[in-house]
C-alpha cells in the first residue's frame, strides 16, 4: 500500500508536469533563481513524498506486525487483530486524503511565494492549478489503485474467512462510489482541466496566434493523457469488479451442482463483499442441512427397519400394516407380538402414536417399542401390559409434556376373540360386511406418560367371519385437503365398505390411495398408520 500510494503521487506529478510543459508555457526561469523560490521549489515535492511515505508506513505498522504475526505461526491478540483489520479497510481513505490535503497545501505555498516575489498572476493562476491537478489526478489514481492493491495482496490474508462488510468504524468504497469516482475521472477532471487551460492562457496572452497554439496543444495533451488514465482506471475498476463477482458466480455453480465446500473469498467491503459472506453462510446452512438430512435419512432407514417388514401368517386372519411419515422421522408405531402358541392363532397387535412428529417422536416411539416388547414378552394380560409400559414410559417423559396414545389388542383366530386395552388412542373399528355396520371398540384411559399412577382395563368381545378390524392414528381422518376439510371418519369408512370384499393389503392401499388424492397437490401434515385384519370366512 505504500508503495501503491507513493506511485499514485508520482503518476500525478509526472502528467501534471508534463503536460504543463508541453501543452503551455513555463513559469519564466528567472523566478526560479531567486533563493526562496528555489529553494521551496527544489524541496517542496520530496518533502511531500517524503512526509507521505513517513505517515503511511506509521499508519501501516500495526498491519505489518500482524501480517509478520501470522506467517511466523505465532499467537496475535484479538486487538492487534481489529485494529490491523480496521486499518486495512480505511487505509484507501487515509492515503487519499492525506496525498490531497498536501498537494492542496501546494496551491496555498506557490502561490504565495510568487506572490511575494510579484512574478506575476500567470505564475500565481499556474501554479494553482498545477497543484490541484495533480491532487486531483493523484486522488484518482490512488482510490481505485490502492483498491486493487489492497483486494490482492492483503486482505486474504487479513480476511481469510471474509466478514469484512461486519468490521465496526470502517469506511465503504460501494458500487455506486467506484462508478462516480470513474465518471469524474474520465469526464469532469479533464473538462475541468481544459477549461482552466483555455481560461488562463486567453488571459496571459494578448497575441491570438500564441494563445491559439497554447490551447490547441494543452487540448491535445490533456485529450491524449486523460484518455490513457481513463483506460487505466477502467481496466483496474473491471477488476475490482468482475474478479469477485466471476467467484461469486462459481461458486452458486458448485452449490446448484451439490457442492458445498468452496467458498467466496471475500476482499471488500462494498455490496459484492457482502454478497459473498452470506453465500458462504449460505453455503455452511447448506452442508449443515445436508448432514442433518443424511443424518436423517440413516435415522429414517432405522426407523423403517423397527416396523414390521410383513405381516405374520396366523391361520384364520388375513393381516396387513402400513406407517406413512410426514416427515423423514415419524411418531407412529405398529408392530405385531407373539401371542403364546408359537405364531400360529394368535397374535398381539399394537398401533401407537407419540405426540407431534419428527425426530423427537421418533426417539420415544423407538423407547416405547422396546418396552412394549420386553414387557410383553413375559405373562399378563394385556392390561398390565400396558400399565407397566406406562409406569416406565412415565418416568422419562412425565416432565416434558410428550405422551403416546396406544391401542394394543390380542387375537385368536381359533376362538374368535379378541382382547384389547387402550391409552387413549382412537378407538378400534370393526366393519360387519353382513350387517354393513361400523361398532367401534371403546374404554380406555389416559395415554401412556402423563401419570404412572394411570390404572388401564382389559376388554373382550366375540368375532365373526368376515369382519375387518381397522386399527389406525388420528392422522388418517384429520388429513387435510387444499380448502381446509378434513378427510374424517365418514369418508375412511366409505371406503372401507367399497373395498370389504378384497384382501386386507389391497383395503390398506385403497385408504392409503384415498387419503394422497384426497390431500393432492399438498403433502400430508401428520404421520398416517393403520393396521387392517379381516377375519377370515
């Protein structure tokens, strides 16, 4: 930056002299020989570059000691390390005013001391301008230089991760300021240049011959060099510009492609910096989903395994069973339990749905199911079964407000009997195709975890041939269709009834069927699970 800055001085210096000598004519030569003129003259421009250079490798130190600080691999306090960034960021500003306010220093001396020495308004009015067109030119040069000097050199280092757009008490060099910068560059300073040349040689020379010729080469020089700074500045505002935005663009192309790695190096802190921090924390959200969704799907894939794969062969029944989560994870659990004869006329049926969905759910859904079937697997009626489960289930989640509704039935095929105890779950249903009648199996108690000390009861009843017991969650009926109805129990038994006479999977998917055209084009808020056995004749 210093060097950038020292080099910014010197191309104004340079043009400035120049096309002063060639384009007009110089002060007269004998008022450069008296001592105080010369000797302000002779020192003059390298005290300026002197006191310039001076001030910016002071005002430099600090990011030279933590630059110094992290190529050795050393530690760097987090002060050194804000002011370091603060500075790197208002460096462009503090350079550019600093060089200005001395060549503007320039046209308050020279003009003055041709003043006093009286050689004449033609020095006075020239070295005016001379000095303000080279702060001009100087301003220019530097603000899109140290710019690109900065972009390319420090700020990936100082900025690895980006974040500059959030560095308190800095300055902005935005969009809209290059663009007016450049204008002003490019259009005003050399309209302003010429005008005062024509201005102050129309009023120096009295021949028009001389004065003709005077403007016609200032036009031509000042013509000739602002078109070569214009392309200058324009190549180097290109850059500025079109590097981090040809990154940007990258890496929304990794991104649409799946990859997530690459990131945006951030090197401003105008609107294009900005853009670049949130696509790279745009980019971290995105891996993060995409664990969390890989994640889920192993937990989805577990999930599945723990739910019946087929339905057991009990002679006399014909079974079939089906969850549909919402989500990647669901609440809802079905699972069919020994019975006590070896699998062959009997068998336990369990439906249960946790509170909300997801993966909460699912993980009490996996702890209930492992103390269902440990309990189940030892005597007792299914009553006990289920308080015991209860008192269990209680003692994890009785604080978090979760509970589990739970239909658990025992089936003989022999004796046409089942046996059923209910923690609040929606209650069985048996369709009678003979009397084309819906009974529902009712009793039941508080769901399992809101108390251990919830007392449950057993109940029985007769089958008979042909009928279907239906043992579904709430998520069947309170599905929901684009105008806000619910697909309800009515029309859950009305397809029940036009599918009585075919086999239990095939009445399964018909509800299934019946539920995604119900809710189409929407996808379904809650976990849907049901478990049809029909009796067979």
């Amino acid at each position: 930056m210093l060097i950038a800055n020292c080099l910014a001085n010197f191309i104004g210096v340079f043009l400035v002299q120049f096309l002063i000598d060639i384009g007009e004519s110089p002060v007269p030569d004998h008022v450069f020989q008296i001592p105080l003129v010369d000797f302000i003259d002779s020192a003059f421009t390298p005290f300026a570059f002197l006191f310039v250079g001076l001030t910016t490798y002071y005002y430099e130190k600090p990011i030279r000691k933590y630059l110094t600080a992290r190529f050795n691999n050393t530690a760097v306090s987090q002060e050194l390390a804000n002011t370091a960034r603060r500075r790197v960021l208002n460096e462009p500003f503090v350079a550019i005013m600093l060089s200005f306010s001395m060549w503007m220093l320039s046209t308050i001396i020279y003009p003055t001391m041709f003043w006093l020495v009286d050689a004449g308004p033609y020095a006075i009015q020239r070295s005016i301008v001379h000095g303000l067109s080279i702060g001009l030119i100087t301003v220019t040069v530097a603000f899109f230089l140290l710019e690109y000097v900065s972009q390319k050199r420090l700020t990936p280092h100082i900025f690895p991760d980006g974040g500059l757009y959030a560095i308190p008490r800095t300055l902005r060099i935005r969009i809209r300021t290059r663009l007016a910068a450049l204008l002003i560059a490019c259009n005003s300073i050399p309209l302003i240049s010429i005008i005062l040349s024509i201005q102050r040689v129309s009023g120096n020379y009295t021949d028009p011959v001389v004065a003709m010729g005077l403007v016609r080469s200032a036009i031509i020089v000042n013509a000739l060099l602002f078109i070569a700074i214009g392309i200058f500045l324009t190549v180097l505002v290109s850059r500025n510009l079109t590097l981090p935005l040809r990154e940007i663009i990258q890496t929304l192309q990794d991104v649409r492609n799946g990859f997530f790695d690459k990131k945006v190096q951030v090197t401003s802190n105008d609107e294009i910096g900005y853009t670049g921090d949130v696509i790279n924390e745009m980019t971290e959200g995105l891996k993060e989903r995409d664990r969390i969704r890989q994640s889920l799907g192993i937990a989805m894939e577990v999930q599945q395994h723990l739910l019946p794969r087929q339905a057991p062969a009990i002679h006399g029944l014909d079974i079939a069973g089906q969850s549909v989560y919402c989500e990647e994870t669901g609440g809802d659990y079905f699972d069919y339990l020994p019975a006590g004869d070896n699998g062959q006329k009997k068998v336990k049926i369990v439906v249960g749905d946790v509170s909300d969905h997801g993966v909460a759910s699912a993980l009490l859904m996996t702890t209930a199911r492992a103390f269902i079937r440990q309990r189940s697997s030892r005597p007792g009626n299914l009553n006990q079964i289920v308080g015991d489960v209860n008192r269990q289930l209680s003692r994890d989640v009785e604080e978090s407000g979760r509970f589990m509704t739970l239909f658990l039935c025992e089936i003989d095929s022999h004796n046409q009997t089942i046996r059923w105890s209910n923690a609040g779950h929606d209650p069985a249903v048996i369709y009678d195709q003979g009397l084309g009648s819906f009974e529902e199996l009712t009793g039941g108690a508080l769901p399992l975890g809101v108390s251990e000390k919830t007392g449950y009861r057993e109940f029985r009843r007769k089958l008979a041939a042909g009928q279907i017991i239906l043992i579904g969650t709430d998520g069947i009926w309170e599905s929901q269709n684009t105008e806000g109805q619910m697909f309800g129990k009515k029309r859950f038994r009305d397809v029940i009834r036009t599918h009585a006479s075919r086999t239990a999977q095939d009445i399964l998917q018909a509800v299934m069927d019946a539920i995604k055209n119900f809710c189409q084009p929407l996808e379904n808020e809650d976990d849907v699970t049901l478990v049809v056995i029909k009796v067979d004749s």
